[in-house]
C-alpha cells in the first residue's frame, strides 16, 4: 500500500485496523469500556486537532497536495451543478452520460467520469433525497455494527460490519463508493447492513422465546413440569 503511493487506500487500511481492535477491546464490563472509550475518544480528538492544524503536512505526508491531484477544483465546479437540481439530482448516472450528459464539459476537456467524492456523487445522482437515504443505511452500519459487536452473540461478524462502515466513510471523502454501479465496496456494504438486520431479529426472537420460558417457569404449579419442558419432549 505505501509503495502504491495510495494516500486513501493507507488511510484506510489504518482507520478499519483501528476499528477492528476497538471492538476487541471495549468487549466485557463496564470497567473495561468506560476507559478504552474514553482513550479512543481522546486519542480521536486529537487525531482530528492535529490534522486540522498541520493538514498541509499530512498531506505532503501522503504524497498529496493542497489540492487533492485537482479534486478541489473539479469539486468547486460540481457544486454548482448540485445547486441546480439540489432535491433529486439529474437521476442515476445522468450526469455523466457521454458526450450528452450535463457534465459533458469535463468528459470531453478533462477525461472525467466521477466527482471522485461519493457525497457528491451521491447528490448529483439521487440528490439530497438520496443522501439522507444513505446516511440512514451508513448510520444503522456504524451503530448497530459497533454495539452488536460489544452486545450481541455474532461479535465477529459484527465488528466486520463496522469496520466496512469505517471504510466507506473513510473513502467516500475522495472516491465515488455510494450506490455506484458495478462496484464490490456496495455490495459488500449491502451485505452488512442485511447480516446486522438478521442478526438483530434473531436476537429479538431468542428475547422472546427466553422470557416465554421465564413467564412460564414462574407460573407453573409446584413439582409439575414447565409446560415448555413438555412440548420439547414432545418435539
């Protein structure tokens, strides 16, 4: 990765190594999480000050400059095409249709088929309608993946699920990743949010079923057999 020279692609790969080992360790009782939280969250604080205060060196670091290899520029110009049509876009993969398209000026002058930004894609795509719509889907990712994998009983693949949603917010600051066609980081994505929403209903179902047998337990006349103890011999 570092010979590749891929500033986003290390950035990356150090946010989801990061994600990964806090899910490991914010596992287990509230005196281990209260301190790994409040270190994380420190440690979080003072990564974005520092890259606030110093981001001209930080991105001579990566071997970037200030304009992001011309994105700045392209982005200036794509704003004010979203705030043409702000609500709904120009629809999916209009924008960039050829020679025909309402971006036909930078695919014809400069060779350039994406707003190398997923938010601003996603804009000129589906609009603000469609951002919102992500931003729920990406949300459910971050949070539920981050408690499921503290919580809930498949921690592994949890912790997977939000780690991806690290990896798409990290790359959507400089890559089009959202809702884009033929793309694996989409698929991928749709595939955790599917698991953590089986996931969650399956542990709704085991809540329930366990305080069913509670409820019977509790009820049950003295020295008979749990009317659940039954239907399983039965079954």
């Amino acid at each position: 990765i570092v010979m590749s020279r891929s500033g986003t692609g290390l950035v990356t790969s150090v946010l989801v190594s990061v994600a990964l080992l806090s899910t490991t360790m914010l596992r287990g009782s509230i005196r281990n999480f209260a301190p790994t939280m409040a270190l994380l969250i420190a440690l979080l604080v003072i990564m974005i000050t520092a890259g606030a205060t110093f981001w001209y060196d930080v991105l001579y670091a990566l071997g970037r400059d200030p304009t992001l290899t011309g994105r700045t520029v392209l982005w200036q110009h794509i704003v004010q095409s979203v705030t043409e049509r702000p609500l709904l876009g120009y629809g999916y993969a209009a924008y960039w249709f050829g020679f025909n398209g309402p971006g036909a000026s930078f695919t014809r002058d400069w060779g350039i088929t994406s707003a190398h930004s997923g938010w601003l894609e996603l804009t000129l795509d589906l609009g603000l309608v469609g951002v919102a719509l992500v931003l729920v889907v990406l949300s459910r990712m971050l949070f539920q993946g981050f408690f499921a994998a503290r919580y809930g009983n498949s921690r592994p693949e949890a912790a997977w699920a939000f780690a991806v949603g690290c990896a798409l917010l990290a790359v959507s600051v400089s890559e089009s990743v959202f809702a884009e066609r033929h793309s694996m980081n989409w698929v991928i994505a749709t595939i955790a949010v599917v698991r953590l929403i089986q996931q969650s209903r399956w542990q709704r179902l085991l809540n329930a079923r366990a305080e069913e047998q509670h409820r019977l337990r509790r009820h049950a006349p003295a020295g008979a057999a749990p009317a659940y103890a039954v239907q399983s011999r039965a079954l």
